[in-house]
C-alpha cells in the first residue's frame, strides 16, 4: 500500500469512527451541547443561576439530586414531577414520597431566566437534569458528572403513577433490584446511586421503624448499630414530629463524598434500603470499593448518565414548557 493509499485509508477510518461516536452519544436522542447553536448560553446561564442559589442555600444540591431522582424513576427524566395538579386529579408531587421535595421554586427562576434569552428553546427536564449537576457540583467550582441534553418535556403527571416505580426507604434488595431494572439501571446502578445518600435529610417517619417494635417486641433493627439506634432515639422520640429531620450521612450531610458507603459499613445505614446492600454479596463488596473516592465519582458519572436517560421524550415527543409548572 502506497503512503497516499494509506493516507486516506486512515482518513476514512478516522471519519467512520467519529460518526459512530456521534451515533453513540445521540442513540438516545441525548448528546453533548444539545443548545449549541439554538442556544449557547444555555448552560452557562443554568449553571450560574443554580451556583448563586446554591450559594445562599448549601442544602439545594441535596433537593435536586432527590427531585431528579424521582422524576426519572416516574414516566422518565421528562419533568412531570414539576406538573402541578390540575382539577381532582393529583399530579406526581402531590402525593408521598414526594410531597416532602423542593426545590421547585429554584427551577423556576431558572426557566424563566433563561426563557427571557432564549424562548421555547430549553426543556424544563434538562433544566432538571442540568441544575441537579450544578447544584451539586457547587462546593468543586467544576462538575462532578457529564449531562447530555436533548431532552424535551412531558404532558402527563399522575399521582397514581408513583406507587411502585420509586423505591422505598423500607425495601430489600431483591426489590430494589427488581425496581431499578424495570428502568434498565443495574445493581451496580444501585448500590452507586444510592451514595446519593451522603448529603440531605431525611423525616423520623421514613425510619423509626427500626428504632422502636422492628420485629413486634419492642426491638430496634438488629442490622442497625446499636449506639447509632440509640443517637437517632434521641433525635427522634416515639412518636416523632413529622416535620423532625435527621442527617442520613452523620455530620457530613452538606458534604458529597464517600462518607456514605464507609458509615453503612459500619451498619450505619439511616434506612433499611441502605442496609440492603450489605446483604448481597456483590453489592457489599462494591460498597468497600466505593470508599475510594475515584472510584466512587467515576461510577456516579457513568450511573447518572445512564439514569438521566430513562425513559427519555426527544425529537418530536411531548414538549418545551414555557413554564414548568404547566403544559402549554
């Protein structure tokens, strides 16, 4: 072969390689700079509005991880959970576990921000999905995980709809398990997303049943650390407030890290969920695994990419929201 056969051999392989790039990051109808030419302001504006309100409030990272969460798990990332209700039939936010979210004024501003600059242009589920990264991402002045965009927003959003999609605080693994895959996410998905855990709080209601009458004799959960068991007591008395809230990452709820998977194996673990991983044999040893921070931030990125892509509305599917709160 000839240098000049050779030349463009090279050339076209190299062309073929980036059209299946290309391909592979928009198989989903999600890609890299989705607003680039529509809109290339976009993602700079969400990030610097979502920095400023994070900010003046270090808890909002926490608010939007769980609301991105629950609306990708619920019909997919197309933002219904952000859906008020309209009439006698509730919407996904009016209805547990998700009436203790917010958060929702946040990605309001943000949509109307950048609606003034660019109108009908960004969806509200990649508003979500952006301002959740950005939000977290906050106290690093850099993001912690890559956010395709691309997706467009939908028109339906039932509270009858949430029951059984997204996964309890009291379930076990094998249900958990069964949830996530319903969604095409894996175990590895699972025990990866659930270091989510290490910032936010969470209601006494959402596990008190550990601490007091676990298994109908007045006994707390025995997989629970006891002097834990004992600390959680005081801050929540039976029975509890319902508006009392407790760290679910121990003195490093503000902070994302890998605090979350060291305190579960210490069976520390706030709900039965995440005690759950430590019951499987794979999903324990990836819980030591994770306590490597490397580790625990190159799986996140790639477990959030796959769940920000669930159940996704792209090209012509549903809709741009002029307002979040609202179909058009």
């Amino acid at each position: 072969m000839s240098a000049r056969e050779m030349f463009f051999s090279v050339l076209v392989c190299l062309v073929v390689f980036g059209a299946l790039i290309r391909e592979c990051e928009a198989k989903n109808g999600l890609r890299k700079n989705f607003y680039e030419k529509s809109c290339p302001q976009a993602e700079q504006l969400v990030r610097n509005i979502t920095w400023s309100q994070a900010q003046k409030n270090p808890s909002l990272g926490a608010k939007l991880l769980r609301m991105h969460f629950h609306d990708c798990f619920v019909r997919g990332c197309n933002a219904s959970v952000l859906l008020d209700t309209v009439g006698t039939t509730k919407s996904e936010k009016d209805t547990i576990p998700n009436l203790t979210l917010s958060g929702f004024d946040v990605i309001d501003d943000v949509k109307a921000k950048v609606e003034q600059v660019c109108p009908g242009i960004v969806s509200c589920a990649d508003i979500l999905a952006l301002a959740t990264r950005d939000s977290v991402s906050f106290p690093f002045k850099q993001p912690k995980w890559d956010v395709l965009t691309g997706r467009r927003d939908g028109r339906i959003s039932l509270a009858l709809d949430v029951a059984g999609n997204i996964p309890s605080p009291f379930s076990d693994f094998i249900t958990l398990k069964k949830i996530f895959a319903k969604k095409g996410l894996s175990a590895t998905d699972l025990v990866v997303l659930s270091g989510g855990h290490t910032i936010g709080v969470a209601h006494c209601a959402t596990f008190s049943n550990r601490l007091y009458n676990f298994t109908g004799k007045g006994d707390s959960d025995p997989s629970l650390n006891p002097t834990y068991a004992q600390s959680l007591k005081k801050q929540c008395p039976n029975p509890a407030k319902s508006s009392t809230t407790v760290e679910m990452d121990p003195r490093s709820s503000l902070t994302f890290d890998t605090h979350y998977f060291t305190i579960l194996n210490q069976h520390k673990g706030l709900f039965q969920s995440d005690a759950a991983l430590l019951t499987d044999k794979k999903s324990a040893e990836m819980v030591k695994q994770l306590q490597s921070t490397d580790n625990f931030f190159f799986e996140f990125n790639k477990s959030m990419e796959k769940m920000g892509a669930v159940e996704l509305l792209t090209g012509k599917d549903g809709e741009i929201r002029q307002k979040c709160r609202v179909v058009n």
